[in-house]
C-alpha cells in the first residue's frame, strides 16, 4: 500500500518551497538526469550505475512501495532530491529498515535531507519498522553528520571494505538508531533549531 501524506510542500533554510512526493512511474528521465548531475563521490552508496537508462526503468520497477519506497523532492519535472527505505518482510531483519538518499549539490545544506530523512522515518513507524540502519564510507562526515543529529550512531565499521572513487579502499560505516529513540530525539532537535514551515498536500 502506498504510504499517506504525499504530496508535501516544505520550506527550506533559504525560504524556498519544495515539494516532497512518491516516486511515480514516469520519473525514470528525471531521475536519470538527476544522478548523472550528481558528482561521482555522491552516488557511490548506489549497487547499480545509476547514470545508466536501464538502471532508472530497472529502479522504477522494483519501486513498488512493498519493499522499496521511493520519494522524491522536485518541482515539476525537476527531481534534485531522491531517497528510499528497502525492507525485508521475512526473516530475522523484517523489523529493521534501511534508508538510501542523495541531495543535489544546489540543493545541500538547506534541511532537504534532514525533511527527507524525517518522512522516511515516518513511514517507517507507520510500517511499524522498529530499528533503522544507513550506510556510507567513514569520509562521507556531512552525511554522517546529517544522520547523527536526526538521532543516527555509528554501530559498526567494517575496515577496508568498500573502494572510493579513486579506487582506494575506506572503511564503511552503518549507523542505526531505534525508531521510537529517534522520534523522541527529533522532538528535542525541532525545540533547538530555527522554525520550518510544513503545509499539507
Ligand atoms: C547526506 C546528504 C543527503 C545531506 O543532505 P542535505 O540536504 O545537505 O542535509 P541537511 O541540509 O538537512 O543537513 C543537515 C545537517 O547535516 C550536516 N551536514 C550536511 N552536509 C554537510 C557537509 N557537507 N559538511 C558538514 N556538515 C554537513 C550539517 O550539520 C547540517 O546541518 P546545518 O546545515 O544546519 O549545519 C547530502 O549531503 C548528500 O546527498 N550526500 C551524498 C549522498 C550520501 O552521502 N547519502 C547518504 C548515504 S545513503
């Protein structure tokens, strides 16, 4: 079942509007142009060449909002934000969830991933998810950073296992945080920062 409350408009820092809406499946050209716009260091997380146009219609496919949820943030056919939460129904990480996301270099900085991140943990919640997880290289410190204040830790480090884009090998981080902590840490974070305004679809 698709999750509620899409559309979304939020405001970010510089006071612009963006919407926040599903993935929908005619976005395989916006996307394409968004991930080959992106700088290599920054769709590295990704398994698949996402500059590829199989890569996009196979990512479509699979987005069918059971097992991988896609949203996006754009206006009209301009996608510059793209995020997921892949979940497993069975076996022993079916309560676990994982979130994957990557914010145009234009768009960094002002809230997007944080907004983003936010929704995917509701949604998260609403699948009754108790724990989630996110993966990125030990460099990636914005990123890190971004994931942290939302409530995220760094749970294990796996030395040496993936290469950047030189090729050299760096050590992978997954950070995870329980979901029920995460609400209550992300309360206390909305008391500390500046006001964002939210308007429904
Ligand atoms: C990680 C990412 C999604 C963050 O998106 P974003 O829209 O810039 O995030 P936000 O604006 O909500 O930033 C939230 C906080 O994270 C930290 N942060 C984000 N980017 C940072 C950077 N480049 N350097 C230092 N801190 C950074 C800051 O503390 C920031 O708050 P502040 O701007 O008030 O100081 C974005 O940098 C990105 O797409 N990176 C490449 C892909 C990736 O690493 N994905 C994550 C793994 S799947």
């Amino acid at each position: 079942m698709k999750p509620q409350g899409f559309p979304k408009k939020v405001r970010l820092k510089d006071g612009s509007i963006v919407t926040l809406r599903l993935q929908e499946g005619n976005d395989a050209g916006a996307l394409l142009a968004f991930y080959r716009s992106l700088p290599e260091e920054d769709r590295i997380f990704l398994d698949d060449d996402c500059t590829a146009r199989t890569w996009a219609d196979r990512f479509i496919q699979r987005s069918d909002f059971d097992r991988i949820i896609p949203i996006v943030a754009g206006e009209g056919e301009e996608v510059f934000g793209h995020a997921w939460l892949i979940r497993d129904h069975y076996g022993w990480m079916a309560h676990v969830g994982e979130l994957r996301m990557a914010i145009a270099r234009a768009h960094q900085r002002q809230g997007l991933g944080s907004a983003m991140i936010r929704e995917l943990l509701r949604i998260a919640t609403d699948l009754g998810l108790e724990k989630m997880t996110v993966r990125m290289m030990d460099n990636q410190y914005g990123a890190i950073r971004a994931f942290e204040k939302i409530g995220f830790r760094k749970e294990a480090i796996f030395h040496g296992l993936v290469k950047d884009v030189l090729g050299r090998h760096r050590n992978l981080v997954i950070m995870a945080d329980d979901i029920s902590q995460i609400w209550g840490q992300m309360e206390n974070l909305v008391a500390d920062t500046p006001p964002r305004e939210e308007f429904g679809g």
